[in-house]
C-alpha cells in the first residue's frame, strides 16, 4: 500500500449553520482550492447545489489531510470537539494534498416506489434485479448509509501525486493529475471499493463553469476505470453509489456508500 502524510486537523473552527437531512449528494466545496488557507464547506443536496451540512465529531470516522509520502490514523472526536460545517485551517503541507471524510451510518427507510427509482437514479441494477426476482420490489426499503468523500486543494505551484487510494470505503482516484491540465483535455479515474478495484459503477458527472453554468452526466464504468473530458475551469464532481446487502445486524437490509471527489480551478 502507498504511503502518505497526514497531519490532524486539531486546531480548527468549525461553524453551525443549518440542519439538514436526508439529501442524495455530499461534497467537499472549498471556498478555493488553490490557497494556503483552506475554508471547506461540506455540502448535501443535488445537482451540485446544496445546503451546508450540520454535523459533528460523532458522524465523523475519518477526516484528515494527505499528501503521498506518509500515513497514520486519527480519533475524530479530538478532532472535532464542536458542531458544525465549515471547516477552516492553514494547509500542512507544500504542492499538492487531499482532505477526506469518512461519515458513520446512518438509517433511512424509503416507499418502494422512492427506493426503486433511487436504484434506476444510480445504475444500481444488481439491487433492484434482486428485488424483483425476490419478490421485494414493492416492500418498503430498510438502509445504512455513509458518506466517502474527499478533494483536491493545492498550496503553491509544486504538483506532487494524487494517484493514489486512500482510507475511504469508497474512493475515487484520478489516474493523471487533474490540476496539470492548461487547456482542454480529459482525466481518467479508478475506482475501489473497500481497498478493491471496483469494475462496474454508474458514474455521475458535474461542472460549474466560472460563469456558473451547470453541466450534468454520467458515465457507465465497465472496466474498473473512466475518463471524462475536462477543461480547466469553475469545479468540478464526480460521485457514485454502491449498495451491498448488510449482514452487520436484522435492522437494515442494505448498506450503501456515497462517494465524490471534488476540484477545481480557482
């Protein structure tokens, strides 16, 4: 496994802003992300347009900053003694680095017909073939969730390597690195799935342009990896959704992880 660096985000303020519940997408949006002084705001919505996100040290798991030469744990509690949303501190590290989330479960129950078509939203057709052929289609759905996100801040002009998997559950890895691009081109990506090679995934895709126009899309991945075309302006997102049956306890029938990664070019 490829080492990294991390350093603990022990001195920090985190602010409270509004409650806000169960929502489809969660990212990481740094008011910029080529800066020495790093304010990250962590986002819930759709459409990569969302509220900001109220929690605290007891939805965390994992949060930290990387870069690619060492690696170590932490107790998120010390963390994040206090509630809140966004979150402000100096970047450890010169080039470049990436902060990721972990979130603990949470439970959601969903009607059929909203669970169904959240299945056909996110490409998740094992799910919803196991279903039908069970005679589950029509049952009201029973879920843990779990947020697995990460993004791309720069501190200086150095780029050093971001191609490399992290500790999240869910991890998107671009393959090139994403802020070497000067003009239009694409990045390709892999994705793992509990420290494996994850081969098949519908892939959603978003871009706010500097003049803020949204562009959506999706990819299908069938061969453990993607590419997306890119031009190097506004931000950007890619995210997915897998689902696996739960076997940790009777209360929920599924497990799911969402994951996104984030950059951009301001």
């Amino acid at each position: 496994m490829r080492s990294m660096k991390k350093i603990l985000l022990s001195v920090f303020a985190f602010v409270l802003f509004s409650s806000v519940g169960f929502a489809h997408e969660f990212w990481l949006d740094p008011v910029s992300f080529f800066s020495k002084n790093a304010c990250v705001r962590f986002r819930v919505g759709e459409h990569f347009s969302g509220n900001n996100w109220s929690g605290n040290f007891e939805k965390v798991r994992l949060l930290e900053v990387l870069n690619h030469t060492d690696r170590s744990t932490s107790n998120a509690q010390q963390m994040l003694p206090n509630p809140g949303d966004s979150l402000q501190f100096s970047l450890p590290f010169t080039g470049t680095q990436l902060l990721v989330y972990n979130g603990s479960n949470s439970y959601i129950e969903l009607p059929a017909s909203e669970f169904n078509a959240y299945l056909q939203d996110d490409g998740l057709t094992d799910i919803a073939a196991w279903r039908k052929a069970n005679g589950q289609d029509t049952a009201r759905s029973r879920e843990y969730y779990q947020r697995s996100v990460k993004t791309l801040l720069q501190n200086g002009t150095q780029l050093t390597p971001c191609n490399y998997p992290t500790e999240l559950p869910l991890d998107i890895v671009p393959l090139q690195h994403p802020y070497s691009l000067t003009k239009a081109g694409s990045i390709s990506f892999q994705v793992y799935f509990q420290q494996r090679l994850l081969k098949q995934a519908l892939i959603r895709t978003w871009h706010i342009s500097s003049s803020g126009k949204l562009t959506a899309g999706s990819i299908a991945m069938t061969d453990g990896s993607f590419t997306l075309p890119v031009t190097p302006d506004g931000k950007w997102m890619v995210s997915l959704v897998k689902m696996v049956p739960n076997n940790a306890d009777d209360k929920a029938d599924w497990q799911s992880y969402w994951g996104s990664f984030t950059w951009g070019y301001y």
